[in-house]
C-alpha cells in the first residue's frame, strides 16, 4: 500500500466512523476499528501479524513483524477511553505525567511495555480503535520505557489530520 491509499482509507474510516462512536467490546473494536487502521490504512500486510501470540500464559493482541517482531499493540475496547489531558495538541508527549496522571493509560502502558520487554520487542502501542499512544517499549539507554515521551493522537480525526507523522511512525 501506498501512502496516499492509506490516506484515503483513513479518511474513508473518519467517514465512517462520524455518528457510529459506541461502547464496543474488545472483539468489535477491534473488528472495526484497530484491524481498519493497521490494515486498511496504515498497510500492514496480514501476513505481518499475529493475533493473540501467547508467551506462557500472556497473550499480545497484535505482533507486528518487519520481517522480525517490530510492535506489540495492546487493544482495549472503545468504551475505555484514554484521558488525555485537556488541550493536547502536541503529538509527542512525556510518558510519566499520563502514566501519573491517568491510572487506565498507565495500566495499559505497563501491560504493552511488559509485553513488549519479555519478547524482546522495541516498539509498543495501546489503543481503544479512535485514540493511540505509541512508545519505545524496549530501550538500550538505561531509562525505564515508561520515562520516555510517545507519539499520541487523540481522536481518529487527529490521525487523519496528522497522517504522515502517523504513517512514518
């Protein structure tokens, strides 16, 4: 897929999504939104993901692979919003005021980044289907993962409107 394919269907998501925002479950959220959004819009090939990969008796919603494993993405349902503080434009912001901030963004940051360092895996994500945070899960520099800054879009309409800064990441 190509950039501007992916820009289409992005906003061809936006579109869609305007009047149908809900309470989705995990499963539907992620057969709406999370799957249209990797797949659809940003062109990962499904043969570049595993669903539910198990380690033990954990298991990641989505592994990436580029061809190793490159992302872990956590999904939570629709229904469980991230709070992002108020007037956040920035796309980049620092980890440690959300993860003391806002207990949900926390849990969610410390369960991807968790995945993420046990499978040796540099990038995590979480996302509800129309928010996401994306970070540097596994670090090499002697911080925690949790310290660092991430790439947040807080809204679907945020992602188009921010698209090439979304597709390059």
């Amino acid at each position: 897929m190509n950039y501007e394919d992916g820009l289409k269907a992005m906003e061809a998501l936006v579109e869609w999504y305007r009047g149908r925002e809900g309470q989705r479950n995990e499963a539907t959220t992620r057969l709406h939104l999370i799957d249209s959004l990797f797949l659809g819009c940003l062109g990962w090939d499904k043969d570049s993901v595993i669903s539910e990969e198990a380690q033990g008796r954990e298991f990641a919603d989505y592994t990436f692979l580029a061809p190793r494993r490159v992302l872990i993405v956590e999904a939570k349902r629709e229904g469980n919003y991230f709070e992002l503080p108020a007037g956040t434009a920035r796309l980049e912001i620092q980890l440690p005021a959300l993860v003391r901030t806002y207990e949900n963004v926390a849990a969610a940051l410390q369960q991807a980044a968790g995945y993420c360092q046990s499978r040796g895996v540099p990038f995590g994500a979480v996302t509800n289907g129309r928010q996401l945070i994306a970070f540097v899960a596994t670090r090499n520099d002697g911080s925690a993962p949790l310290d660092g800054r991430a790439l947040v879009f807080t809204s679907l309409q945020q992602m188009q409107d921010e698209f090439l800064e979304l597709w390059n990441a």
